[in-house]
C-alpha cells in the first residue's frame, strides 16, 4: 500500500453495496411487497461513463427487488449479486472470473457486512455516513452521503487519476441532431 493518488491509479475494477451506497438506506415497501429506492442521477451517469471507458462495474448487495435489478440492468453494469448472503466469496468469484488482482479492485461499502470484502481489495472505500467500523477499514471517506454523490465522487477520482474523466469531452448518451 502505497500513496493513495498512485494506488486510485491502479483501479480496474468499481465494486458497489447499493442501500447506503447509492442510495440513502431508505427503503420504501409497495402492498405487493415491492422495494422501491432512491438513486442519485450522477452516481448513475458515473457508472455508465466508467462502463464506456473499459472499466468493470460490479454490484455486491444484500438488497433484492425487481427495481434495483432494473436499474443495474439500465446502467449496463459488468456483473450483480443481488439477495447476496456471502460478499467476500462473490467478490472472490467477479475477481476470479475477470483476472483482476487486490489493487486493481475498489470496493464501496457503508455497513458491517461490507467489512470483510473491503478489507480483501486494495482500494476500501466509504460513504461519509457509513458506519465506524466500515470508516475504520476505510482508505479513503468520501465527503458525500450515501445517495448523495460518493459513487461518483470515487469513479471520478479514479477516472481522473488514470487520464480517463471527461475524455475528449465525450459523453455517455451523446447523440447528434439532424
């Protein structure tokens, strides 16, 4: 482990929890037993620029529902583990599966269940509300809230670290008018 700057460099590989990572941790239960969330549109628009420059999106979570596989689905994401019981064998699994090594893989996580697959990567890293044990395992606290911009704060800081943020000035959905 070295200097945070050089080490963000490294980074191949976004892992995410979802409910306190992108989105607030609240969760709203339909009568049919449906979930509903809130997610921040900027988060969104980081993940599928990262996706569109070659890097891996993986979602790690213990959250369930039709809604959430939906918006991963939208966004493009490399792989998801929804209704996951066991992070750190997923995690194992996505890394195995794609050849990345501990320092090429940054993990996001807000809660005790998150701990023990951060603690594996090279790059764990949180929300500024996660809680004192995921901040403790934590390299880098991102200044933005869950739900509030820290998935975009860390794709950011590693897309830049690596000449890869607002390349060009090329942007995700860009399509010309005739």
């Amino acid at each position: 482990m070295g200097n945070f700057k050089e080490d963000i460099a490294r980074v191949r590989a976004f892992v995410f929890d979802v409910d306190g990572v992108f989105t607030d941790g609240g969760i709203t239960v339909t009568p049919e037993g449906e979930f509903i969330r809130q997610y921040y549109a900027k988060d969104g628009y980081a993940v599928a620029y990262a996706l569109k420059m070659g890097y891996l999106v993986c979602i790690i979570t213990g959250g369930r529902g039709r809604g959430l596989e939906k918006r991963f689905e939208m966004l493009g994401v490399t792989r998801l583990y929804a209704n996951c019981r066991d992070k750190i064998d997923a995690l194992k699994e996505f890394m195995s599966d794609f050849g990345l090594e501990r320092d090429e893989v940054l993990f996001m996580g807000d809660d005790i269940p998150d701990v023990e697959a951060m603690a594996y990567t090279g790059m764990p890293v949180c929300p500024a509300d996660a809680a004192t044990e995921v901040i403790e395992t934590s390299r880098y606290v991102s200044r933005f809230e869950g739900g509030r911009g820290c998935v975009r704060d860390v794709v950011e800081q590693v897309l830049r670290a690596r000449g890869d943020w607002a390349k060009d000035s090329i942007g995700v959905n860009c399509v010309a008018s005739a």
